[in-house]
C-alpha cells in the first residue's frame, strides 16, 4: 500500500489518498491531534467491463480519488471537493470527474461533473471556483455545482507548467517558454509574451504588488497588466554562458516590512 504525499486539512483532521499503486486510490481522514487513521471513502469501479484498462501494464492507469480539499460552505457544513479518476461507461480509457461531498450528511452534494485530466499538484481555489490546468488548457469550475465556467482554446503547447492568480488575473507559464495571462472572471486572453521569455520548467508562480515572480533558470519579475519584463537575475555562480549554473525551481515571495515593495 502507498500512501499520497499531499495533505489537505480542515480544523482538525486531514485528509489523504492511499492505496494499491496503478491500481486505486481510496480516501482517508486523520485526526490532527491522534493521528488516527481511518478509511473515508473507497474507490469505487462501476463499470467491471473496464478492468482490463487497470490491468494493463502500458497504461498503468488507476482509479479512485486525486487530491481533496476540504472547507467549510455557507451553512457551515463541511464540504470535500475532490477529483475522481475512472471509466464509466467501461468502453473507454480514464477520465477525470469533479465532484462534492458533504461530510456532516456522509452523501454526495454532485458526482462525476466531467473535467479535463488533472495532474493532481495544479489546483487552486479561490471562493467558490477552483482552477486548474490540464489537457492543453486551462479550466474554471464552480465548486458548488461542479458547472465549468470557463475553459481557454485547446492547444498542445498550453501544458502550464505552473500558473499563479493574483489581482483578478490568471497567469501561466506554458509549454513554449511564453507567459499567458487571463481574466479570471471570463477566462478571456488578455496578453502573451514571445517566446523566450521563460516558462518552460517553471517553478512556482507568485503575485504580489503586481509583479509575477517565478524561476525558470533565472529568476524573473513581470508586470502582470502588460507582461513586460522588469527584471530577470541568473545565478550568482553563472562565470559565463553555459556554466551550467542556475536557481533551483523553488521559490517563496513575501511582503516587505511596513508595506514596502
């Protein structure tokens, strides 16, 4: 059995995916305090006419759940969101499928709210809408519904190596080393830079004063209303061009001391 390594919490328990690897992932709730461990929620295959796509040793496909993330609704009832990998209709490979469960009443508020394939790391939440990325795209959905909102064109190079939200603005860093940048409301396109500009194996990606900060080699700082450059940093190492030195890809952006930038 394999336990997931992201964790997910609310007051005081977690919550966590663990299973048989490639082959299901279940879910399970801790407690904070005890560390108590129990079985939540178990994967389940709907469709035995399927079973051949987890026994096939190319694919290596599994089902059950991906990442959850719990909180708290309006009526102050406890809330699971969480993405459910499976085939339902038993003729084709695995898909992805957003649903909701409402842990005080132990029933599912909506399941099987179809969504495009999800690496389990890209979520991010903001009020009732989560955001992700995945098929060559980037999706919003309403969490109380499961309703998608918005979703940008399909394309091969949108693979969105990391993407940040700040200031009413989604920005990704994409597959063919160029920033995007979106309305997080419309999900509208409102820049691109050329290429070059960094992106492909990007870090993190933070806002913070209306600068994106993110490391992809150097260390980059962009305005996020134009997407113009206003300051990139290689390594302190880097003698000259091809050293081979650079910054790791992980980075941390925190507020200056009384309000400064």
């Amino acid at each position: 059995m394999y336990m997931d390594n992201r964790i997910n919490g609310v007051e005081d328990k977690f919550f966590i995916t663990g299973g048989k690897e490639w082959e299901y992932t279940d879910l399970y709730e801790g407690n904070v305090k005890t560390g108590e461990l129990k079985l939540l929620l178990k994967a389940e295959f709907p469709h035995d006419g399927s079973k051949h796509i987890i026994k096939d040793h190319i694919t290596k496909e599994f089902y059950g759940y991906k990442q959850t993330y719990g909180y708290r609704d309006d009526k102050g009832e406890l809330m699971l969101l969480t993405m459910i990998q499976n085939s339902l209709d038993g003729k084709e490979g695995m898909k992805d499928y957003l649903s909701l469960y409402n842990y005080d009443k132990k029933k599912w508020k909506y399941r099987y709210e179809k969504a495009d394939r999800v690496p389990s790391s890209y979520y991010k939440i903001l009020g009732k809408r989560i955001y992700y990325r995945g098929g060559g795209r980037m999706t919003c959905h309403d969490i109380e519904t499961g309703k998608t909102i918005w979703r940008t064109k399909k394309s091969f190079s949108q693979t969105f190596d990391a993407f940040a939200i700040g200031e009413g603005k989604l920005i990704g860093a994409n597959g063919e080393d160029m920033l995007v940048c979106y309305d997080l409301a419309t999900g509208n396109e409102l820049w691109r830079t050329e290429r070059g500009m960094g992106g492909n194996g990007a870090s993190k990606m933070y806002v913070l004063n209306g600068i994106v900060y993110f490391i992809s080699g150097s260390l980059h700082g962009g305005d996020i209303q134009t997407g113009k450059y206003i300051w990139k940093i290689s390594s302190p190492d880097m003698t000259f061009y091809g050293s081979g030195a650079f910054f790791k890809p992980e980075i941390w952006v925190i507020p200056g001391r009384d309000g400064k930038k």
